[in-house]
C-alpha cells in the first residue's frame, strides 16, 4: 500500500527501421548543367565560329568595292547576306539587300576584278536537331522538377503524384533478424501463427485435408505483451513477401486517400502473392461505424474499402491479413465476423513461468551475480508486461553500472522494481519528524492487518521511504497467480487498504491526508463489489459494469447510467456500509495488537525498511508459504 498515486510508464516499442536515404535532387541538377555545358562547347560554339570578321555596312561595301579593296565576295541569294577578304587580307561580313543586288552590282563588282561565288543557304540535319532539342529543353526540364518535387514533397502529402499509394513497408529479400525464438512465452499463441504461416507454405497439405486458409488472425492484449513482436517475428521466419503498415497510414485529411491506398496494399500484395499483411493499431481505421449525426467519412469509406478487399479475397491467391490492437471493443462487427478475421488470439499478461522465460531472454547479454533468482523476480513482478520485463533489466543493469560495477545483483532487481513501481527513492530525511513518525505508523498498519487476515497476500517489505509520489509502502505479494477473487479476499482486501487510516486513528488520534489513495482504491473496489460482482444483499445479484477498456484500463468509462436514482442511492449506501464495515474491522485489529504497532513503527524509525518475514515473527504467525520462517516471495 501507498499513500500516494503511482504508475507504471508504458514499455517502449522498438523503433522501425529507417528506410534508405535516397540520392539527393541536386544530383540530377548537376547532370542537367554537364550536358547543358557540353552541348555549347561542342555544338553552339562551333557553329558561331569566324566570328572575328570584320562586319561592313552596305555603303562601306560599295566604297571598299569602288576603292578596288574587296578582293572576293560570296553572296547568299536567299537572305543576301555576304561574306568575303579585302584585298589587306582581313575578312568582312555584309549584307546585300536581295532587290538591289541587280545586274548593275553585278557588273561593278566585275569591273573592280572582284571574284564572285553565288550560295543558297541551307540547314543541316544537326542544325536541325540541335535547334530542336534547345527549344524543348526548358519544358523538359521544369516537368523533371515538378516530378522531383511530387516524389519528394514531405508531410502529409507524401508527393502530389503519390498521395493515394500505400505507405506499407514490404519485407522480401531483406527480413528483421527476430524469431519465435526471441518471443518467449505465448506457445498457444505462436502455435496460431505458425499454422497461419504454414499455410502459405505448405497449401497443398493443408487443402488436401479440405482445410481453408484463414483470412485474417487479430492480436488483442493489454499493451506491452508482445503483438507487435511477434509480428516482427512472422516477418523474420516466413518466406513470403509481408507488408507492414499501421493504422493511422491510412488516413489522411483528403477524403478518399485511405480508400485509395487500402486498395493499392492489397493490389501490391495480389502481385507477390502468397504474402502476409500485417496492420497495426487497427483500431485507428476499424472503430464501429456510428448511426449518429456525427462520423468520420473518411475512416468510414477506408473501413468499407478494408471490408470489401478481405471480403474479396480468392481463397486461391493465399493472402493473410494480421493485425493487432489494445481496443478490441471498439472494432466493427463486420470486421471480426468469419470469412474476414476468422481467429481472435489473446495475448495476455504473462505468467509467472512466462515472466521468467521472458526475463531469461533480456538477460541473456547481462552478467547476473550468483544471488540473482530469476524465479523469484518473477513471482515478484505480477501485473508486469513483456516490455515492463525488459525495462525492468535495463534499470537493473544501469542500477549496478551506477554503483561502478558489471555484474547484477538482486538488490539491483529489487531497487530496478520499486523504481518502475514507485518512483526513484529519496532518503527519508525528507520528511519532518512528525511526519516520518506518521508515515511509520500508517504503513505499520497496513502491514499488520494483512498479517492478521487470513485471506490477504502475504507482506513483503515495508518501507518508509519515499519514492515518487508515495512516503511510504507495504509491499504484498501473492504466493500463486490467481484468476478469481473470493468475497472473503475482498473483504481483506478493504481491510488491509484501510488499516494505514484505522493505525493513525488509534495511535494518532486522527487521520491524514496521506491515506487518500487507500480511500481511493477501496472506494473503486467498494464500487465494483455492489455494482459489478453482485456481493450486496441489498442490491443482489445484478451487475451494471463500467463499460471502459478491456486492456487499457483508464478508470469509468460509463457515459449513461442504466438505473434509476433510487438504484444509485442504494449503491451508494452499499458502498459507505462496505468501507465503514473495513474500518472498524482494521480499528479493532490494530487494537488488539497496539504494542506490536508500536514495535513494528520503531523498527520502521530505526531501519527505514523491514522485511516481511519480521512483521509475521512480531505477530506469532508463521510466514505464509514457508516451513522454516523464511519468506519465499522476491523482496
């Protein structure tokens, strides 16, 4: 027990690989400025070369001819340009206007000795061509920049050209390196997915024992057990094509795109078929559609175009749809009937042997000490995830290289789980004196009502010192993972919540704000007790769940009541008679057993923290699951 609200972080997913870089645009510039270059030097320069020639203007010609200067002329009859050497030896350029170059001219040049060539000027094929692909040079180049620009165009977008194209990665040739083998625990969900790859493989032993494919396996489980990585695993072992995209790709803010790239994943899947599509986070495209006012057109057309392509599948092709959320709720009928995900495979917290499975492979790279008991962090660790696991020895592995060294210890284990529990620890001079004497006296209680009560779980560790948000903690943990909880279990259960408060009052004299979460938490359970279980004589046997997340959590959910006032007057004093039943039962306890709450507080003042097994010996009872006194529970 706690005196202030913690929570556990969420494990982290492993991050995606990086797609290759691709080559730079300014590249392709730069081929574009070579040829640009190569094209004058070798085609535009040559044709304008001579250009050295002395340019005369018709009367200059007609005095240099008069003058007897010009020694040879050649005259373009077509465009009357003229060309020629004066008689010094340097070359000249003119131009003859074509209706005078008359007999006359003609004549006058004879008569000054001037040597006279006729030409008609014509275009050369490269000429032709060269003046050709100059002019269609700018629009081919602003239709590769505008080509560039669409591919490489960032954000929402993804390119004007490539808005409506599945943003699915594909892993054929190169595949993630994870196997089955890096998914510990979970043998009957791995034995789902194996017979679903198997299929692909292996189709004809399957149909000749008239089996069908199956269309699609959903993964549901609380977050953190590992659907994403088996994925990843599929990925690894199959050999087929597997596409992988999640479910936000699809939808964009421009209506019609994830319809348009549904049906691109599943075109590209039809070509490399048999393949696998793998489809994370379903619930982002999958919600239940609405008969409300308000829906989202967008999602709704993406999850009609979703349903139509699994729908249509031919059995023949060998396509398998896997996807995987947290919300199973929240998903639509149609997408979980048969013929569309024929099996639902639940992953759940793992279990004690899976933890230690699962703690077997995080530790495989990391020197464990010879104190380290991975069967007994395990059975301390309930409640915990695959990635909580693997946190779980990382913050081990960073505890001992804080403390300069490379081998792990149990004490690192341990200070690794209040860390990821509670919070990282403060000393205990923190707190005023008063207040440390208080928190000594309220985790006291705590720990000797669940000593005392038959039903509890057994106490671990007591501590005062502060962690997170909490001052103080009284550590139980169950001795076997249970699955159904009994009223007397419950009722302990209040009890042990309540008995941090019931101390105070009965050493102290009045409580504090520090049992707020225990109010808290046995209010909830209070709740559940009448409204849910059934456990009221007064109420009976209905129940009126809260409607919130099967995984998720996140406290009440329920957005309509489905029972009168007078229903939730008499949950009301159901609930009140409930807690005040736990107090007086904490109150009494504590007063039977005042000098050992005084005792077990000076052992909390003098240690800071105190084992288990010492509460059990301060109250004459022996140490549940043991026959020596030793305290067989991770500490």
């Amino acid at each position: 027990m706690t005196r202030q609200a913690s929570s556990t972080p969420p494990g982290e997913r492993p991050p995606p690989a990086a797609p290759p870089p691709r080559p730079p645009w300014w590249r392709h510039l730069l081929w574009l400025v070579a040829i640009a270059a190569w094209v004058v030097l070798f085609f535009v320069l040559p044709l304008r070369g001579g250009s050295s020639a002395t340019t005369l203007t018709y009367s200059q010609f007609l005095d240099d001819v008069q003058g007897k200067q010009v020694q040879t002329v050649s005259i373009d009859a077509a465009s009357g340009d003229a060309s020629g050497q004066l008689k010094n030896g340097d070359q000249y350029t003119t131009v003859v206007p074509v209706q005078l170059a008359s007999p006359t001219l003609i004549q006058q040049l004879r008569d000054a000795g001037v040597s006279i060539t006729a030409t008609t000027s014509t275009t050369s094929a490269g000429a032709q061509v060269l003046s050709w692909a100059l002019s269609i040079l700018p629009f081919v180049f602003v239709g590769w920049l505008w080509w560039r620009l669409s591919r490489n165009a960032g954000g929402q977008m993804q390119g004007v050209l490539g808005i409506g194209r599945s943003r699915a990665k594909v892993f054929d040739e190169e595949r993630p390196k994870t196997t089955f083998a890096d998914v510990a625990g979970y043998e009957g969900a791995k034995q789902e997915v194996r017979e679903t790859v198997d299929f692909l493989r292996n189709p004809d032993r399957y149909r000749r024992a008239g089996a069908a494919s199956p269309r699609g396996l959903l993964m549901v489980g609380p977050p953190g057990t590992g659907k994403t990585l088996l994925a990843r695993a599929v990925a690894g072992e199959a050999d087929v094509p597997f596409f992988s995209v999640t479910g936000s790709g699809f939808v964009e803010m421009f209506v019609g795109v994830g319809a348009s790239r549904v049906r691109d994943l599943f075109g590209e899947a039809r070509k490399r078929a048999p393949a696998i599509i793998f489809i994370d986070e379903i619930d982002a495209i999958g919600q239940r559609r609405g008969g409300g006012m308000v829906s989202n057109d967008e999602r709704e057309q993406t999850l009609n175009q979703m349903l139509a392509e699994m729908d249509g599948f031919d059995p023949s092709v060998g396509i398998v749809v896997l996807a995987a959320t947290n919300r199973p709720e929240v998903l639509d009928p149609a997408l979980l009937r048969p013929g569309r995900f024929d099996r639902q495979v639940v992953i759940p917290l793992p279990n004690a042997a899976e933890r230690k499975a699962i703690l077997l492979v995080h530790c495989k790279d990391k020197r464990l000490g010879g104190d380290v008991d991975l069967d007994a962090v395990a059975r301390g660790t309930p409640g915990f995830s695959g990635a909580d696991l693997a946190n779980l020895a990382n913050e081990a592995a960073i505890a001992a290289v804080r403390d300069g060294r490379e081998v792990l210890t149990a004490g690192d284990f341990d200070m690794a789980r209040d860390r990821i529990l509670l919070g990282r620890r403060e000393g205990s001079n923190v707190l005023l004196p008063e207040e440390k004497k208080a928190v000594a006296v309220h985790e006291a209680g705590h720990a000797l009502v669940a000593a005392l009560s038959e039903n509890a779980d057994p106490v671990a560790k007591v501590s005062i010192l502060p962690a997170g948000q909490a001052l103080g903690v009284t550590e139980q943990l169950p001795l076997v993972e249970r699955h159904l909880y009994g009223e007397d279990y419950l009722h302990d259960s209040l009890a042990v919540r309540l008995g941090g408060r019931a101390a105070e009052l009965v050493a102290l004299g009045q409580g504090s704000t520090g049992a707020a979460n225990d109010l808290a938490g046995a209010t909830d359970l209070a709740l559940r007790m009448v409204r849910e279980f059934g456990l009221s004589s007064a109420l009976g046997p209905v129940g009126y769940p809260s409607g919130g997340s099967v995984y998720l959590g996140g406290g009440q959910e329920m957005t309509t009541r489905p029972f009168a006032e007078q229903t939730q007057a008499t949950i009301d004093v159901e609930v009140s008679r409930l807690l005040r039943d736990a107090e007086a039962r904490a109150v009494d306890l504590i007063k039977g057993h005042r000098a050992q709450l005084s005792q077990l507080t000076d052992l909390l003042l003098e240690h800071e923290t105190v084992d288990g097994s010492a509460v059990y010996r301060l109250v004459g009872r022996p140490v549940p699951g043991s026959t020596d006194g030793a305290l067989r529970i991770a500490t």
